[in-house]
C-alpha cells in the first residue's frame, strides 16, 4: 500500500458511517486510561462551530468504493490558545508507512484554516500522552517507542521539567494518569518558546481544554521539577 492511495476527510455529519469505525479504532488502541467517553469526542467534532473554538475529526481512507478507515486524528483549535490534538490513531494492519504522520500534517493544514479564519496564526501543536508505567507490559512499551518515533519525525519536541496527572476520565476508580507534554512550533520556531511562554501554554492546556482550576483547588495536579523547556525527542 502506498500513501499516494490514501485520501484525508474531514467528518462533519454526525451520522457518517465511517464513524462507527472511528469509535472501533478509538476504543481498540488507545487505552482506557486515556481516553474521554466516545460521545464527548464524536460530540465535540459535530458540533456547531463557535467563534471561539473549533473541532476538527480528519480521517485517512482506503480509495476504494467501500470506505476502509486506517486512521484518524482529533484536535481543536482555540482562539484564545492555539493548537491542540487530542487523539491520533492508526490500524495495527496500516502502520510503520507515514499515515500517522500524514494525519498530523492534516490536522495542521486543518487548524491552520481555523486560525487564518479567525484572522490568527498557529504558533504551534500541542498534545500530552501517557508514557508505560512499570506495571504494562511490553505491548504498552513498543507503543511508547512508536509513539515517539512518530512525535520527532512530525518535528516535536517534549516539554521537558513538567508533569501533570490527569484526572482519570472512564475509570476515576482506576486513579489519576501521569502526562507529559509535547509541543511542535508551526508558524513560530522552536527558540521562540522560552520557559515563560512554555508554561503559559501548559497551563492554558489544562485551564481551556481540560478546563481545570490549575490556580486553584486543581493545582496539585501540576508538578514542575526542572526549568522548562523543549527537549529534542532521542
Ligand atoms: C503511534 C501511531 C499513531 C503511529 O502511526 P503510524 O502510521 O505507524 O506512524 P508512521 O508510519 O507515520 O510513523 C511510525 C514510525 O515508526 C516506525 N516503526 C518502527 N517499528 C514499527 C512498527 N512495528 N509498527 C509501526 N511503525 C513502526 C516506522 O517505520 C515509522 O518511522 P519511519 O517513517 O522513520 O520509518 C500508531 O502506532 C498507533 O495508532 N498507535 C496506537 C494509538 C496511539 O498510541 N496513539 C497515540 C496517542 S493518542
């Protein structure tokens, strides 16, 4: 299979079918630990567009008659804040050939138009993700190794000296999720992002798209242990 057969869309009915394989590649690869409800992702992508706020599911598909998802991404774009995706996510059968990074390419060209619309830029691309912890096993472990395979190849950088624990969203039971963070310079480069401007955005992070209290009763949840800044991805 090659690239070229590929094409990207992005969903915008709420009843497409190819949704219903979103939600299978969703709920099958990424784990529970890190996932939002379903009907908040698909909910948030079908919703009318605000002024200030736009969300974005772009997929990649087989050229073919019948659709034959092979992965998607969802992200959003806030005026008030830049970039974000949320979720990336490619078929076991179709990955190691370019559709993860292609997909972030996408939701870059897609944010991008947001943010034209609004009169405004995309500084950068921002996303958190769930490094192992030492009781996964090693499945969960190649996944990190893909993971940021993939991050440094589409230009990111880790946001190194901070660390936040999510609230855990399907299973508050199972206990909060570690998170590091993870930052691609669109139309800014990397120098632009000193320790000041770093912190401003993981903390707008977690103030506009988690919508937590992070000043407040919330703020435990943020550790910083090192002078922040963007750390090459080895
Ligand atoms: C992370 C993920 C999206 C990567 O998708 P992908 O389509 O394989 O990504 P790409 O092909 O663009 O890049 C993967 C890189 O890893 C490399 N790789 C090495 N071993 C690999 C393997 N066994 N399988 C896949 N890729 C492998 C590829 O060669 C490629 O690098 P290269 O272009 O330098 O050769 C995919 O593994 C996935 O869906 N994982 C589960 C969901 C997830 O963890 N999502 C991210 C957090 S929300």
């Amino acid at each position: 299979m090659r690239t070229a057969t590929i094409s990207f869309r992005e969903i915008v009915r709420p009843h497409d079918p190819v949704l219903t394989q979103v939600r299978w590649l969703y709920e099958h690869t990424i784990s529970a630990s890190e996932r939002i409800p379903w009907e908040w992702l698909s909910g948030s992508v079908s919703a009318m567009p605000w002024q200030l706020r736009r969300s974005h599911l772009i997929t990649a598909e087989r050229d073919t008659a019948r659709s034959n998802l092979l992965g998607f991404v969802t992200g959003s774009y806030l005026a008030r804040y830049g970039g974000y995706l949320s979720y990336v996510a490619v078929d076991p059968r179709a990955r190691g050939r370019g559709v993860g990074a292609a997909l972030y390419r996408a939701l870059i060209r897609r944010l991008r138009r947001s943010a034209n619309s609004l009169e405004r830029e995309l500084p950068c691309l921002v996303w958190d993700s769930r490094p192992p912890s030492p009781s996964d096993g090693p499945e969960a472990r190649v996944n990190w190794e893909r993971r940021l395979h993939l991050f440094k190849k589409v230009g990111g950088y880790w946001i190194e000296g901070i660390q936040f624990t999510s609230p855990n969203y399907l299973s508050p039971q199972a206990g909060d999720v570690p998170l590091e963070f993870f930052l691609k310079p669109v139309d800014d480069s990397a120098s632009d992002f000193n320790e000041g401007r770093l912190r401003r955005i993981v903390r707008g992070l977690l103030k506009q798209v988690y919508l937590l209290d992070i000043d407040g009763e919330d703020g435990e949840m943020l550790r910083e242990y090192a002078p922040l800044r963007l750390k090459r991805i080895a």
